[in-house]
C-alpha cells in the first residue's frame, strides 16, 4: 500500500476534499431547482452515493500514511489546511457508512414533504454532511470552527425545517444557543493551544499546536475549554438539556444524522486535542471524563425509560451511549498516563468501536421511528401498538436495532460493551490508589446502565410493534416504501456484520487506535476469536456462538415438528374470563416505565395528572422533569435577568442622566490617564 | 480434540436430558417439607411428554415473533448449558463465550421472553414482562458483579481457567467469595423466578412474574419453555458449583476422573436442590417493591466483595 501510493500519487485527502465538494455542490444545485420536487429527490441518492465514496476513502485514510494538503479557499493569506489521517479516517468511515444508509433512506422519507420544506431540506441536507466531514478533514483551527460553525448551522436549519411548529423553533433557539456556548469554549480552547504565539503567522495551524509548549496549568485549561466545548455538543450531562428537544424536533433522517454521526463529532475533537495537539496528559483528566461519562450514561438511560415520546426515548438514549463512550474515553486518559499502553488501546478500541456501533444503531431506530412516524401520524406511545403485524419489514429490521442496542450477543452493541468491560477488568494495579477503589463501582454502575438500557428497549420495541393498536386508526398502517426498506437494511446488515467479525473490525480500526495510543490492540484469538491481549483472560467468538444457536434451533424445531405434532390452533387471547378486554388494557409507555419512576425518583421531578372520579374519559398523564434545569439553568436565567434589570436602572431616558454618565466617564479616564 | 468434543456433546445433551429431573427432585423435597405426598420424580417428563403431543392454541394477534421465540429460548439455554463446565474443564467450546458473554445469552433469553409477552397485548403478559425486566435490569448487573469478584481472584473471565484457578489454589479463604457467594445466590433465586422474588407455582395475577409472561403459550411451545425453565435453574446450579464448589469437575484430558465429576455433580446438584425447597419453604413470597430492595442488597453485596477483594487480597 505503501509503494502504490507513492507511485501513483494518491491521496486520500484530496479524494475526501473532491467528496466535501461534491456533497456542497448538491447543495448549490438544489436552490435553482427548489420548484422541482422530482430533481430535489434524485440529491439524495447521489448524497449517499457520496457517502459510499467517503467510506472508500475513509478506509484508504485508515490503511495509508497521512496526508495533507493546503487548499486556497477563503480568505486571501489564509488558505485552508487539510489533513487525512487514520482518526481522521476512521470517523469518515463512520460518517460515509451512516450517511449512506440514511440518505437511501431519506430519498423514500421525503419525497412526501410538501416542496418548501422538502426544497430547505435538500439543500441544507448536504451542506450539513459536507461540513461533518470538513470538521475530520480540518487541520487548522480556523478551518475547523468554521467547519464546526457550519455543521451547527446548517443542523439548525434542519431542525427548524418545519418551523411552523412553536415547539419546534423553541427547541431549534436551544440548541443554536448551546451550540454557540460550545464553540467559544472551543475558540478559547485554541486560544490557549496556541501558546505562546512562537510559531508566528502559522500559530494556528494543528502542526504548529502540536510542536508547541504548554506548562500544565496551561494544557488542563486547554483541555477543560475542550471539555466543555465538545461536551456541550455530545450532550455530557449537565450540558444535555438540549440534546432531547432538538434531535427529535428534526425530520427522521435528520435526527439520525445528529444523534448516530454528529454527536461523534464531539468524540473526534476531544481525541483530537486530548491525545493529538496535547502531546501530554494529566491523570486527572480521565477522572473527570470517566465521572462525567458515568453520571452522563446512568442519567440518559433513567431518562430513557421514563419517555413516552419515542424519538424523545432515542434521543436520551443516545445521552447514554455518549454517556459509555466518554466512560471508556477517562479509563484511556487514565492508562496512558500510567504509561499503561496496551490497556489504553484496550479502552480506545472500545470507544472507536462503540461509537461506530452507535452510529449505525442509533441511525437505523432513528430512520425506523420516521417510519412509525409516517404510517400513524404520532410520535406519542399512547397511540401506537401492533404495529409487527403492519409493517413486517420495518418491525424486523428495527428488532435487529433493538437488540444491538441493548447490548445482546451476537450482534454489535454487544462486541463494544463487552470490550470496554474487559477494560475495566483489565484494570487493577494503578498507581492511583483511590481510582483502584473507585473503579469496581464504575464498573458496577456500566453493569447497571447496560441491564437497564435492554428495559428502555424491550419497552420502546414493545409498546409500538408488538401487542393490539392502541388507536383504531393504526389498522389503515401501511409499511413503509422501498427506499426506506433498503437505507435500513443497510444499516442493519451493517450492525449483524459488525457484530459477527469483530476481530477484522479490529484490525481495521488498529491504525487509528495506534495513532492515538502508540499501541494496538493484540488479538490473541485469531480471525474467528476476539480474544483482548491474552485469549487466556477473556475470548468471545460471536460466528460460532451464532451458528451454534442456529444449529440448535433448527435442530429443535426439526425435532418437534416432526417428532410431534405440527397442530396448531388460532383462537382468542385467553381473557381471564372478563369479557370486555380492550387495548387499552395493555401497559401504556407510563406504566411501563413506571418502575423505573419508582425506584429512581430521587433523579427527576415527577408531575403527574389524575383522571377525575366524574371523568367520562379517565386519563392519566405523568411527566418527569430533568431537575437540571431547576439547579443550573432557570437559576442561570434568572441571574441573567436580574442583572438585565439592574441594568435597566441606569436607563431612565431623561438626557441630563446620561449627559452625567457622560461626565462621570470622562473624570475617571481621566484619573486613569494621569 | 475429537475426545474433547465428544465430552462437549455428551455434557450438554446430559445437560438437556437431567434437568428437568433437577425440577423434579426440587419439587418433591418441597413437598415433603411441606407434608404433602410428593410427585414422583418423572413428573417434569410427563408434563413435558403431555405438553409436546398436545394440540397448540396460538392467539389470533401473535406474530411469528411470538412462534419464534420459545426455539429461541431453548437454543440460548443449550449454548449456556454448552459453555459451563460441568463434568470436565477446558472443553472445546469454551473459548466461544466468556461469563460476560454468558450473562449476555441469558439476557437475549429474557429480552424475547418479554417481547413474545407482549405481542398478543394481553394485560397480563406486559405487566408481566414489565416485572421481569425490573427484576432482570437489578439482577443482571448483581450477576456480573459476581462474575468480576471471581474473575479478580483468577485474573480471566474465561470459566475454564476460573474454575480450574479456585479448584487447584492452595488452601486460601477468600473473604470476597464469601459476599459473592451469598449475592450469587439471591441473583439465581431471582433470575429463576423463585421464591421469595416469583412463585412458580402460582397463577394469582397480583404476584405472578414468569407465569404472567408465558400465560399465552400453549402445547408444543409451552413444553420448550417449561424445559428451557427447567435447564436455566440447572445451568445456574451448575455455575454455582462452578465458582464456589468446583472440586470435583474433571481437569483437562483426565478421563478417568469423570465418573467421580459425575457422582459430585449429582450429589452437589441433589444437595443444591435441597436446600432450594428448604428455602423456599421457610421464606414467602415478598412483595414487588420489595424486589429492588432484595436485589439491591445482592448487587451491594457483589460491589463489597470486590472492595474486599481490592482491600485485603491483592
């Protein structure tokens, strides 16, 4: 690989940059053609054609040396400079393998929009990848935060799309103001990343970030506006608040861009600064991350249960995964800094590789749920139910996302959690001595956010496709269209795949693993053995382990059937004997979590709303409010409006006050000047 | 190796074969200790037998999700009977799952139990599959804890070099297995829908949990989860020999030691069952929201045992 790329001059970066221009020039071309629905719809099939050449490229990024390249574009003296690395590369597979399955997806979804909405979403759609893409691709800070700034954008403008709806444009100005409180954590990031201004005019480039010297107290403040920045995009708990009204305020495929590719955005920057432009760590870092990480992961998944929304569900889901990413993230600070390599390889590869796994999960329940959403016109629980029995297609490929979600063998989510486990159990002999007593309850509580991360499925799968409609209307469902059957069928085939051949995922991730740690991680157990370090510690093989429970199945289900008999029956469910049993009966998304609600009640503030002994209609609602905001944002809001008012005393709009002011300025500047 | 695995084939086939005999012999101690006459110790066959050859009643709205999932059922606890050592250590297939992995087939189990409980849309089978999971999202991080204590004692969390570390270290008293002990075994009470956590032989919609979830299923299907039920309490019978009592179990290539494996594991199993009944005798059935209590002391249980570990073992 090596030699060919010197000899036909190949560069991955200059094919990534042609696939940015590509995904922009869609973008340009969709505002002459904003009248014509029949050629907005064709941008999308090309956008995931684009796609399947990112993971092209993505993959030769991983494989081949890095590359750079400076492209003149922007101001005059302030070229662009791009990069291709293998982290680089490994998230543009990650963008390329989501992005295309959504975007075949996105071509059946929206072809029933109205042509306004559909006209802005063709052309933000493609700005929207290409900037997620120019975000991996950039290598100074200015290309970054403008490509950051237009990836926020851009998301914005998608969210919005449907501006019509008050909820909607709220939670759109929540995230864009969340969004810019990250970004000026991050321009004051780079601000101290640039040190001390010796590399002059350059200063800003990445190259010269990473040569420069930083005392301690100088990269922990570097790494903290990073923290921030980044974590206020990934939704770390307490900056999430926005992460739940803004991904489900998007049309589908949309929200499944967010929440499967553009919260590992966030996850690329922080390894980025941590592990590239910051040549040294600090052990404290990953204390803090694996805290936040942890409080983030159990936060998100309690929340996750207690959601009667389904997109809402998803979406503090995706909280939690972040939540288990960063977890993984703090234990590879932790063991780089204890010069412990191979461990943080361990714990990086787990982080990679749950964060593809996420992307992929996460983009397909996402795109499912714009499916229920289309065929029953609720996003509430309370409306749906039985749905398997209409749309086949949509509920089987959602199940093989729910299982993989909920971190069941063989599938993928699985593989991931398994290896940052083994990461944790990997972990005794640090030098720190409290962080040896602190992990095993780390552990216990990942433990505890994976057993109740299968509740928040089995009860998300279960109230929408399983059991009897819970409105007379769903018996009019109809499954969902072609394209949408194929975009998904490519992430979940992905997901399968992912799941059964995790060792070549590994080999195919190392690169990237060995630039941020300096190690990869050794499988001992061959192509068809995932075994971590040492196949005597711990080994999984998820093909035999599938193939054994499809022998066995099939063997059983020969035995009985021809064994026995093969008589069956249909008759009514069994009614315990009372004859009016309705739908209604069934649990509604509130009962089922209602455990949850019970046991973690100290977490939330639970309002509930009782049906009147009068009512005609009994209805019973209950809410569980994120107790964040009470502690940290409506405090915030109302300092900001107490000092808005003390403000406003100085305005009385008589002109002899402010000739005063005036007078009173000039007398203190002058005492200053003298 | 094609020793190996033929032992493989012959532990879990007798695996599948002796467990509902393990049922049977719980329930005839129970009801000697309760001073009714007992069945007879086949009595899980024939109810196996009846079941399989009765006509199946299915519901008009189940899904072929419904249909599938007692074969998955069935298929999962097989592989997990495949993956414990029983009679001999270090068989062919162990390497396939670690007890991480382990803990992962009972969960996918217990995911499409709930989910097949919930297809027809009987009030019955979501309460029953909501209960279930609550038992099984405070149960299952318990488990895993267990497993870590002892995979800290022997460094791997392969079952293989467990058992073969805990049976052939030099006489040490491990004050960390002690606390896993005790969790592991109010986790396998819970897990296996016993009492004090479910009744398995109650019908009373107020306390039921399993029985809830399986009320819908009928003939053939019913005999398959009635059998996986029945392997289940047997698998974590003999993973709780595993960990806590491995002597016995066969080392690598030693054939000649296992028809004492043999004899230990029956009298181990025999023993295990006793003490079972005599439990679920002396306790009654808790209530539901007492289960997270129960559950919690068990998962706090397996945490200490680790700290303990940390504190005075390494």
């Amino acid at each position: 690989m090596w030699r060919m790329s010197e000899i036909t001059g190949y560069q991955p970066v200059v094919m990534a940059w042609a696939g940015v221009l590509c995904w922009l020039a869609l973008a340009l071309l969709a505002i002459p053609l904003r009248i014509h629905k029949r050629w907005l719809l064709v941008g999308f099939p090309l956008a995931a054609l684009v796609g399947l050449w990112m993971i092209a490229v993505g993959v030769t990024g991983l494989l081949l040396p890095a590359s750079a390249q400076i492209v003149p574009v922007g101001f005059p003296g302030l070229p662009v400079h791009l990069r291709l690395d293998a982290l680089s590369g490994f998230f543009l597979l990650l963008l390329g393998m989501s992005a295309f399955g959504v975007s075949v997806y996105a071509r059946g979804y929206f072809q029933h929009m109205e042509i306004g909405e559909l006209a802005r979403l063709a052309i933000w759609y493609p700005v929207f990848l290409a900037a997620m893409a120019l975000v991996l691709l950039a290598n100074d800070a200015y290309a970054f935060m403008v490509a950051w700034e237009l990836m926020a954008l851009s998301s914005y403008f998608l969210v919005v799309s449907d501006y019509r709806v008050e909820e909607i444009r709220k939670a759109g100005f929540l995230y864009l103001l969340m969004a810019h409180i990250g970004a000026v954590a991050l321009l004051l990031c780079f601000g101290v990343l640039q040190g001390n201004g010796h590399a002059g005019d350059a200063a800003f480039t990445f190259s010269a970030m990473r040569h420069g010297v930083l005392t301690p107290t100088q990269a922990s403040l570097a790494f903290l506006f990073a923290l921030i920045g980044f974590g206020a995009k990934a939704g770390l708990v307490p900056l999430h608040v926005w992460l739940p009204e803004a991904h489900p305020a998007a049309p589908s495929p949309v929200s499944a861009l967010m929440s499967g590719v553009m919260l590992k955005m966030a996850l690329y920057g922080l390894l980025r600064i941590g592990f590239d432009l910051l040549s040294v760590r600090q052990e404290w870092w990953g204390v803090l991350v694996l805290v936040l990480g942890l409080m983030t992961a159990l936060y998100g998944v309690i929340f996750a249960a207690v959601q009667s929304d389904i997109k809402r569900l998803l979406a503090w889901s995706s909280i939690e995964n972040v939540g288990l990413i960063f977890t993984g993230l703090g234990l590879a600070i932790i063991f780089s800094v204890e010069g412990k390599g191979g461990l943080a390889a361990l714990a990086l590869t787990a982080v990679l590789y749950h964060a593809l796994n996420h992307a992929l999960f996460k983009s397909l329940l996402f795109v499912g749920t714009g499916s229920v959403l289309h065929a029953s016109g609720t996003r509430l629980m309370s409306g749906l139910g039985g749905l398997m029995r209409k749309m086949p297609w949509t509920g089987w490929l959602m199940l093989l996302g729910v299982l993989a979600i909920a971190g069941l063998p063989p599938l993928n989510g699985f593989v991931s959690e398994w290896l940052l486990l083994q990461a944790f159990l990997f972990t005794p002999g640090l030098n720190l001595h409290y962080l040896n007593m602190m992990l095993p309850v780390a552990t216990a509580s990942i433990a505890l956010v994976i057993a109740l991360a299968a509740y928040v499925m089995v009860k998300f799968y279960g109230v929408i496709f399983l059991g009897q409609p819970r409105n007379p209307a769903l018996k009019h469902a109809h499954e969902t269209g072609m394209w949408q059957r194929m975009g998904m069928l490519w992430l979940a085939s992905a997901c399968v795949l992912l799941g059964l051949l995790p060792s070549a995922v590994i080999v195919l991730i190392s690169p990237a693993v060995q630039q941020l740690a300096g190690r990869v991680l050794t499988n001992d157990g061959g192509w068809l053995v995932l075994a971590p370090m040492d196949a005597a510690r711990a080994s999984y093989a998820p093909l035999p382990f599938w193939l054994a429970i499809l022998a066995v199945l099939l063997l059983v289900y020969g035995l009985v059937r021809f064994r026995y008999t093969d008589r069956l029956r249909r008759s009514a469910a069994w009614q315990c004997g009372f004859p009016a049993v309705t739908a209604r009966m069934q649990d509604s998304a509130e009962g089922f979590g209602q455990p949850i609600q019970h046991i973690f009640s100290s977490f939330m503030q639970v309002e509930r709303q009782f049906p009147q002994p009068q009512d005609r209609t009994p209805h019973y609602a209950s809410a569980s409010i994120d107790q964040w905001w009470h502690f940290l944002y409506l405090p915030i809001v109302a300092a900001v409006n107490w000092l808005s008012r003390q403000a406003a005393r100085l305005q009385h709009g008589r002109i002899q006050w402010y000739l005063t002011y005036s007078f009173i300025t000039l007398l203190v500047l002058l005492v200053f000047v003298q | 190796m094609s020793g190996g695995v033929v032992l493989q084939g012959l532990q879990t086939v007798l695996a599948v074969l002796a467990a509902p005999l393990l049922t049977g012999w719980t329930n005839q101690c129970r009801a000697r200790l309760q001073g009714r006459r007992p069945p007879s110790l086949w009595q899980s066959y024939r109810v196996l037998h009846k079941l399989f050859h009765k006509e199946t009643v299915l519901a008009e709205e189940a899904s072929p999700l419904f249909q599938a999932t007692p074969y998955v059922v069935f298929s999962c606890m097989v592989l997990a009977a495949g993956i414990v050592p029983m009679l001999a250590n270090d068989l062919p297939f162990s390497p396939v799952a670690d007890v991480i992995a382990l803990v992962g087939v009972f969960a996918l189990a217990r995911v499409f139990l709930a989910l097949a409980a919930m297809d027809v849309g009987t009030a019955f089978g979501t309460l029953g599959a909501r209960r279930e999971m609550l038992v099984a999202f405070l149960a299952e991080p318990a488990l895993l804890m267990v497993f870590f204590t002892v995979s800290l004692i022997s460094h791997s969390t392969q079952l293989p070099l467990m058992v073969h570390v805990l049976a052939h270290q030099k006489f040490a008293i491990y004050p960390s297995l002690a606390f896993a002990g005790v969790a592991f075994w109010m986790v396998s009470v819970a897990e296996n829908a016993r009492i004090p956590v479910d009744n398995p032989t109650t019908h009373l919609e107020l306390t039921m949990i399993h029985e809830a979830m399986i009320l819908e299923y009928s003939g053939r299907y019913l005999a398959l989860i009635e059998w996986s039920v029945a392997l289940k309490l047997f698998v974590y019978a003999a993973l709780g020999i595993a960990l806590f009592v491995p002597w016995g179990i066969a080392p690598v290539g030693e054939e000649a030691a296992l028809p004492l494996a043999l004899l230990a594991l029956v009298a181990k199993m025999a023993i295990g069952g006793l003490v079972l009944a005599v439990l679920e005798t002396l306790n009654a059935k808790m209530r539901l929201f007492r289960v997270p209590e129960f559950l919690g002391t068990a998962f706090l249980l397996a945490v200490l045992g680790m700290l303990i570990h940390f504190l005075l073992e390494s």
